[in-house]
C-alpha cells in the first residue's frame, strides 16, 4: 500500500479539470424545485421582507414568472397558496377556483411543460393557521383527511402534475391516493412531506403565508427534532400509504436524517432546503459577511452528498443562472 511520500492525494487537486474528473457531487438544475407563493387578486408582485427576492404573486402575473423560470431550465415549481378567506374549515383549500387551480391553469396555460407541484395543506386556509381541522382545541387527525384528498383532487382536476402533502396527519397519504384513484388520477405522483420537523426554520415562510398558528404549535403533528428513528418510521408510513417519492425537511440541520433515509429507501428522494435557511444566507450576504453564491452552492451540494435526489429551494433560480454561465 503506498504511503507518504509516493501517496501524495493534492495530485488530484492540482488543476481544475483534474478536479472537476474526479468530483463526486454535482448540482444539475434538472433536479431543483422552485416554491412559489401565489395570492389571490390582481396585479399584484410583493417581495415578502425576511425572503429577499421571493415574492407574493397574483394570477396574473404568473406567465412572466414561469416562463423565465422554464427558460433557466428549471423543470418545476411547487406551489403555495394564499386565499382570501380564511375559515375554521379551510374551505378556501378544496373550492374548484381557488387560488391554487386559477394558478396551475394561469402556469399551464404559459408554460404547459412546467411540471406544477402543490403542497396540499390546510394551514393557509385555516383562521386558526393549524395545518388540519380543530375539534375542542386539538387538530383532529382523521377529519381532517378528507378534507386533504377533496384539496389534492381539487389540483389535480386543475391540471397539477404532482401533489405534496405536507401536513403531517396520519393516513394522508393513502386517503389521498384512494382520492385521486377514484377520480382516474392514477398518474399523478404523490410526494409525501414524510420527515417533517417542527422546526424555527419555517419562520419566514410564515410571514410569507400568513400560516402562523393562532394557539400552540405544531409539535403534536411534526416531528420531535431529536428523532430520527422516529423519522425512518414516518417515511415508511408514507411509503406503505402509496407515497412515489418522500422528502425530509428542513435540509440543513438534517443532513444525518437525509443519509439514512437515503440508504434504508429505494424511493426517490427529496430535501426542502427552507425558508429560514434561505433567510440566514441572504442576511449575512447582505452585510457582505459571507459569499452568497459560493455558500449556496456548498450548502445544495451538502444536501446532494448526504443522499437527496431532489432540491426544494428558494435559490433555484439563482443557482440556474450560475451554472449556465
Ligand atoms: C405548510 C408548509 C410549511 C412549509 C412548507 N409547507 C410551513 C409549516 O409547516 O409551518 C415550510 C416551507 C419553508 O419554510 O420554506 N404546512
């Protein structure tokens, strides 16, 4: 076995193409998502203040948006939405015109190839922000799966390509899957939230979707952030429900989570790197304290080394521009 002074490993890093052979990670833009905050309305764009560069938009002003995101090559874009009305049943989540489907028919009637995510959730539309329905101070799980899978057809029948559930109920995934089967929606994918922490990290997300709970939190449905057992058992779940692929999130305080789901699934498999993180980089590049575009690329290629397929991520536009320079 060579050794020191004949083992030298500098001599593969001597030169950039001596590099670029021999790397083991790549971020390709094929495999990035791009989340989109929709609201309903008219003419409206607002930059949501702790996310530099994301923005509320409404309807119409979606075909611009989409077209400059197909033309960066991303392949897709997951949707969340921001109704008018809230209510104590979320009955804005399943309406036929709600926002979700007035901005996959606004997406496909611009772009038809965009492939159309929707996270299915009831937090948006509830007045109390929990992601199911309250029945005497608790989000009772089995009422609120019907009312999940009335809210994934609802975007399937719109015309969504893949639809997300990120809402943590128990049984989600299968009531789902009988929804959209019923209806011969056998084709679209499901994407199951299945390792989903309650976590500080979605902060900014809720000012951006005004999703914030009204009481508690979203402890007694998300998972422990201790646990990661625990989080091999929720992916299973939704593997045996029906999910095509899964995802962890957040990404980046849960690399060790990604890695073993990763090596104990065949399934494909997704990491949402959130809000909060995406808000951490932004303020410190800011303040000029650290290099945006080197930090983001090396935080996406921990996610892509730790086992993750696919990238759910606020950068994905930048990153697109990066790598077609
Ligand atoms: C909805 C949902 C949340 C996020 C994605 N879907 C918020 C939450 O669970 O509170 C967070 C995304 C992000 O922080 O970027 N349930």
């Amino acid at each position: 076995m060579a050794v020191f002074p004949q083992l030298r490993l500098r001599r593969l890093r001597r030169k950039e193409a001596l590099r670029a052979l021999v790397r083991e990670t790549d971020i390709k833009v094929s495999n990035l998502i791009y989340p989109l905050f929709v609201v309903e309305g008219r003419g409206i764009r607002q930059e949501i203040e702790s996310m530099p560069g994301i923005f509320r938009l409404s309807p119409d002003l979606l075909p611009p948006e989409v077209e400059e995101i197909a033309k960066l090559g991303i392949p897709a874009v997951l949707l969340f939405g921001i109704p008018q009305q809230k209510d104590e049943a979320a009955s804005a989540a399943y309406h036929p015109e709600g926002i979700i489907p007035q901005a996959i028919k606004a997406i496909k009637h611009a772009v038809p190839e965009l492939l159309v995510v929707t996270d299915v959730c009831l937090c948006e539309y509830t007045s109390h922000g929990h992601c199911g329905v309250v029945v005497d101070g608790e989000v009772d799980n089995d009422r609120t799966l019907p009312i999940l899978a009335k809210t994934a057809l609802a975007h399937a029948e719109a015309g969504a390509d893949i639809v997300a559930p990120s809402d943590m109920m128990d049984g989600r995934v299968k009531a789902i899957r009988e929804a959209l089967d019923e209806k011969k929606f056998q084709h679209i994918p499901i994407l199951a939230y299945a390792a989903k922490y309650a976590s500080a990290f979605y902060g900014p997300f809720r000012e951006a979707a005004g999703s914030t709970p009204q009481f508690g939190d979203r402890r007694s449905y998300q998972l422990d952030p201790t646990n990661v057992r625990e989080a091999l058992r929720e992916v299973e779940q939704d593997i045996n429900e029906g999910a095509d692929m899964v995802m962890v999130k957040p990404a980046l305080a849960y690399l060790d989570v990604i890695r073993r789901v990763r090596d104990s699934f065949n399934y494909p498999l997704a990491a949402y790197n959130v809000s909060g993180e995406y808000a951490m980089v932004k303020a410190a590049a800011r303040q000029g304290w650290l290099d945006e575009k080197k930090i983001v690329m090396e935080i996406l290629t921990a996610i892509k080394r730790a086992g993750a397929d696919i990238i759910l991520t606020y950068h994905a536009k930048d990153v697109s521009r990066w790598l077609n320079q």
